[in-house]
C-alpha cells in the first residue's frame, strides 16, 4: 500500500523535511516517541477538542479508531447527509491525503470548518494545518464557506464559565499553504 499522507504529516513535513521522512519510514523510531512534556501537551489538546464541542450543542462525534479511515469518511458522508448540526473530526480521504477536521457545521448552503488549537492565539504555523483541510474538503467535493481557527482565551481575559471561546477567522484561500 502506498504511504497516505495525512494533516499531521502534512504539517510535519512543512516544518521539517526531516520529520516527515521519519514519520513516513521509521514511525517507531525512538526519537518519534513523545517525551512526558509532549505526552502532557497531546494530553491538554485532547481535552481543549473536548471543551470545544461544548460550543456546537447536538454535533456528532465521528468516535472510530483513527486507522480506520474508509469508515470514517463512511460515516462523515452519513451526518451530512442526514443533516447533523456539527461533525466533531469529520473524516474526508482526497489526493490520497486523510484529514479529520475538528468542526464541520453547515453555513450558507456549504460548510464552516473550525481548526481547534490549545494555544491562546492564532499563529502562523496554523495556517498549513487549514490550507491542506480545505484543499482536501474541496476535492471531497464538501463548499467550504468559512475557516476559523478557535482558541483558549488568554488567562488574563478569560471568564470562569467560558475558557475556551476565541476565535480567529482564516481566508479560505491560502495558496502559499495548500498542498
């Protein structure tokens, strides 16, 4: 089987060369192996997703294991076609790249896709992590309408109730990014 791209190796690859071929070649490799500062960190980004869905009442978790992309992409097609309010890590395969996309909501006859990050403010790096979502929404044949990326407030601003509510609205169009 050839080697699927995905966003993740997407993202690594536009950060490194290096990581790319590693995570494509040697994904076992020791130096792969996230260290407890980095398990810490994957562990705050699941729980930021989590805090997230709270702000898309009656969307739809797509809860399969992450291998298991036919599936995925299966079911994704179903709760769209079904009509469900929001899609948590909506599944799409295209130009033999997968990506699951944190929040995909129905807008304006086409659909809003929301990238969820646990920082507290847009950074660039963010950017290719959108350009390869859209492009591969797009050749899924799925109208992208509208890009946000969304946020943790920062601490100094944020609302006991209300942690994670920012957001920064992306152009769909990123050339520079899209694969």
């Amino acid at each position: 089987m050839p080697h699927r791209l995905s966003k993740s190796r997407y993202t690594a690859g536009v950060q490194c060369h290096k990581l790319l071929w590693w995570k494509v070649h040697e994904p076992l490799a020791l130096e792969l192996q996230p260290d407890k500062v980095l398990q810490d960190r994957f562990d705050q980004g699941s729980q930021v997703g989590t805090l997230a869905r709270d702000r898309f009442p009656g969307g739809v978790l797509i809860d399969l294991p992450h291998h298991a992309v036919n599936e995925r992409v299966k079911l994704t097609r179903k709760l769209i076609d079904e009509g469900a309010p929001a899609i948590f890590e909506a599944s799409f395969l295209a130009d033999n790249t997968f990506v699951a996309v944190d929040v995909l909501t129905p807008q304006d006859g086409g659909f809003h896709l929301t990238e969820v990050k646990s920082s507290s403010c847009q950074k660039e790096e963010h950017l290719p992590d959108v350009a390869v979502q859209i492009h591969v929404l797009e050749q899924s044949g799925i109208h992208i309408t509208g890009v946000d990326v969304m946020h943790l407030k920062s601490p100094a601003r944020a609302s006991p109730n209300v942690r994670y509510a920012q957001t920064a609205q992306t152009p769909p169009q990123t050339p520079s990014f899209r694969p």
